[in-house]
C-alpha cells in the first residue's frame, strides 16, 4: 500500500509541476510587468490605454521578427500599429528587459 501511495504522489507531481510552474511563472512576469509601469496602459485581457497584451500576442504569434520589433518599440516608443495613440518610450527598460517582457506577452493564449 505504501509503494502504491507513494507513486500516486510522485505520479501527481510530475503531472502539476509544470502547472504549478507556468502559474508561478505567469504571476512573476505580470508583477514585472507591472513594476515596469507596462500596466499603467496595458491590461492582460482588455483595452485600457493601449491594446490587450494577448490582442497583442494573437496579433503577432505568426511573425517571426515580432519578438525583436516590439522589444525595440518598448524602449523607444511608436504609434500607428494599433491607431493614434503613442506609446511613449520606456528607456528604463533594459533591452534584455524588454525581450523578457516581449516574450511573456508573445506567451499569452
């Protein structure tokens, strides 16, 4: 009985490890995220000021340059991808910062 239980609970944790990870991860970025002032505009899953981030992940999910582009426009700024309003630039972004953060949002389903 005991081998049976033990392999039910090692049978468990390898099955919501990754679930348990991808959960921890998913709120770490989106503390990131935020402490980087990304949700002073931009909210997970609606329009705020700027686009959704995952309007913004099934925008690009087919474009293999997306993750450089928009890397780029978070540390300089842009406008004219999703109308007139102007994404001011965040310098304080490192550029490996902003890849981190390109990606995560690129992530969301």
């Amino acid at each position: 009985m005991q081998v049976a239980a033990r392999l039910a609970s090692l049978c468990c944790a390898l099955l919501l490890g990754p679930v348990a990870w991808a959960a921890d991860t998913a709120v770490n970025e989106a503390a990131f995220a935020k402490s980087k002032n990304c949700l002073a505009c931009h909210a997970i899953e609606k329009k705020v000021v700027g686009p959704a981030f995952k309007a913004v992940a099934d925008k690009y999910r087919q474009d293999p340059a997306a993750l450089e582009r928009l890397a780029l426009k978070v540390r300089q700024g842009g406008n004219g991808a999703w109308g007139v309003v102007y994404m001011p630039a965040n310098a304080q972004v490192s550029p490996e910062e902003s890849k981190r953060l390109v990606a995560w949002v690129l992530g969301l389903k």
